[in-house]
C-alpha cells in the first residue's frame, strides 16, 4: 500500500510539473509572438464560477431570464436559434400566460394557406425563436459576407482544447464549461489597441479569445447600460455576458440538471450493487475449500 501511494504522489507531482512547464511555454510563445501569434486563441478562455458547473451544479433561473433578455435585445438581432421553442422558456420560470405574451412579440412567415399562399401571423408557445434573416445568404450579405452562426448549440459546439493534463484533471472534476468560458471571454475581450506591428484585416475586429484568428468581422456587441435589468444586478458589459453566456448553455442543454440527477443515482445504485455482489461472493464461497 505505501508503494502504491507513493507511486501516485510522484505521479500527481510529475502531472503537476508537466502542467506548470506547458503553461510557462505557452506564455514564453505568447510574448515572442505577439505581433504574428502561431495558435489561435492569442489568450486561453477565462474560467468563470458558474452556478451549473460540477456534477450537482444547477441553472440559476433568474440568471437565465436576464441571459433571454440579452440575446432578445442584443442577440437575436444577428443570431438565430432555430432548435429552441418558446415552450421551453418555463424551464426558466415563466408561466404559460407568460410565455404565450412573449411567443406573440415575434412574427412568424407561415404556410402556405388555403390559397396557396404565404403569410404572417402571431408567435405560438409551440413556434421556434424565428431567423432574423430569410436565408443564410442574406444573413452574410449583412453582415459583411459572414454569416452569423445560429445560437441554439453554439455553448456546446464552441470551446477551446485545454491540452494535456488538464483535460485528464477535467475527467474528475466534470468541466463541461468550455463553451460558456469561451462565450463569456469573447464577449469581453475586444480590445482596440492590438499589438504592434499585427496586421488587422480592413473591417473586422481584434479579439485575443477569438479561436479562429486575431479578429472576427463581429464588432463588439454590449455595452455598459446597453440592457436593463429589472432586478437591480449590474448593468455592465460582463455581467450582459454572463448571463447570455448561462443561457446559451441552458439552450444548448436544458436537460442538463436531470441528467446529472440521472448519473447521481446510478452511481449510488452501482456502488451499493457492488456491495452487495462482493458480500454475496464471501457468504457463498466462505466455507469453501481453494
């Protein structure tokens, strides 16, 4: 037994010194190469202390109706996201009636009718958020020939490669918030003064956390006071980002609290049904002969 925790010491400690070794490298390569970075982001995600992180983490309701009313006064001028219904809002804790008033603020093209024709009506709670653009081509026509991505998955589909050994630490400790640290840090991290002698493209904008280059045609979308909040939280650029980035999870996986209830308890039933197989075992083979 001493041998084996001692083994797992030098183990933890040679994890540990590989992790301070990669990071040290990553910083040298990042100041070396500030004006002509090699990787992409320039600047890994901020990790942020979110309500739903770890295995018994839970959405924070009220966090999340603040990250609706971002994306429907901010977002939703760009983005889509055409996988959510508006039914699903009462996992954030608006009633039906609630529901139906905010389905019907949108317009949505139906049809065809009974002549053949298409037409406008009301949202319905069973509609999804509707496209603010008619296809992806026009989408990219304005907004500089890119078309912004629809918002539904983007905090599952969008996160950075952490790299050995955190991602082997990342097993026991469940982070799952790749996505939403890098939501949070792209939406804070523009900066107008990027690194001399780095050459940004004519009509896009230098972001460090961007993962697909030094800047993106997105310019920076909040601004301090830009939404107002009806329950006295702040009204800065990083608590906008927050919450849009909390919400952007829960539509990406609004499941996400019963799965880990789910896993919970099918852990505890392993753990007793392997107590029960290993007693099982010694009472029946106790008394016999090896």
């Amino acid at each position: 037994m001493k041998k084996i925790l001692t083994s797992l010491a030098l183990l933890g400690v040679f994890a540990a010194g590989i992790g301070a070794v990669g990071s040290v490298a990553i910083a040298a390569e990042e100041a070396h190469n500030a004006a002509a970075p090699t990787h992409f982001p320039i600047h890994e995600p901020k990790e942020m202390d979110w309500t739903f992180a770890g295995p018994f983490g839970t959405y924070d309701k009220a966090q999340l109706q603040r990250g609706l009313k971002v994306y429907k006064e901010v977002c939703s001028a760009c983005h889509s996201m055409n996988l959510v219904a508006f039914r699903t809002l009462e996992d954030l804790g608006y009633s039906e009636a609630q529901i139906k008033s905010l389905s019907a603020e949108y317009t949505i093209h139906d049809g065809p009718n009974d002549t053949g024709d298409m037409f406008d009506r009301p949202g319905k709670p069973s509609d999804h958020f509707p496209a603010p653009f008619a296809n992806e081509e026009a989408a990219a026509a304005s907004n500089g020939g890119a078309a912004p991505p629809d918002m539904s998955l983007l905090a599952k589909a969008r996160g950075v490669e952490r790299g050995f050994p955190r991602f082997v630490f990342d097993i026991f400790t469940q982070y799952a918030q790749g996505g939403p640290d890098y939501i949070h840090s792209l939406l804070t991290g523009y900066d107008e003064t990027p690194p001399a002698g780095m050459v940004i493209p004519e009509g896009t904008h230098y972001n460090p956390y961007f993962m697909s280059g030094v800047s993106l045609k997105m310019p920076k979308p909040l601004s301090d006071g830009q939404v107002t909040y009806d329950d006295g939280s702040p009204q800065t650029i990083d608590q906008y980002s927050r919450d849009v980035s909390a919400f952007l999870m829960w539509a990406a996986e609004p499941h996400m609290e019963d799965r880990k209830k789910t896993g919970f308890r099918v852990l505890v039933f392993l753990l007793l049904f392997g107590a029960l197989m290993y007693l099982t075992k010694r009472k029946v083979w106790e008394g016999v002969a090896h």
